[in-house]
C-alpha cells in the first residue's frame, strides 16, 4: 500500500514509518508543500529496484523468461536434485 504524507509529519514519526516499510512492505512518499519530494520503502526492495535498472541484469532477465517461453527450463526439483545428500542405506547384519 502507498501512503502520501507530509514530510513534517514523517519527521516525526520517521521511526515507525520505517518500522511499517520494512515489516509490512509498505511504501510512503513524503510531500512537501503536496508536491512529492521523496519515498520511504524497504532496503531489500530497493536493492531490487536497483538492480533491475542495471542494463545488464534487464537483459539477463528478457534472455531467461524467452527461454521459460520456449519450454527450456525444468521444475526446481529436478535442477536441485543432484546436490541432495544421498541417504546411507543401512546394511542388516545376521545374527
């Protein structure tokens, strides 16, 4: 959800605005004089945000949902399976 305050009024509670963006993912902007001026959201979120800018990771991003489009991935399961510890099997010993 996206809140607009005043940022007068954020500066007061900056602390628990920061409280409900990083434990509620919520997002305010801050306005001053109603003309908005800044946004307080979560620093993980952000650190995305930033990242899918980055040219690079776009492209990334566009070559990896064409091959999901063309059928060439595979269940989580199936790529995560090789690195799975393998079970001992238990040798019974006769009496």
């Amino acid at each position: 959800m996206v809140h607009r305050i005043p940022i007068t009024k954020a500066r007061i509670n900056l602390g628990q605005l920061v409280r409900r963006a990083h434990v509620h993912k919520e997002y305010f902007i801050l306005e001053k004089d109603g003309i908005p001026v800044a946004g307080i959201m979560d620093a993980d979120e952000f650190e995305d945000y930033l990242e899918f800018r980055d040219p690079k990771i776009r492209e990334h991003i566009r070559k990896s949902r064409e091959q999901y489009l063309a059928g060439k991935s595979r269940p989580a399961a199936a790529l995560l399976e090789p690195a799975r510890p393998r079970r001992a099997t238990k040798v019974r010993r006769r009496a």
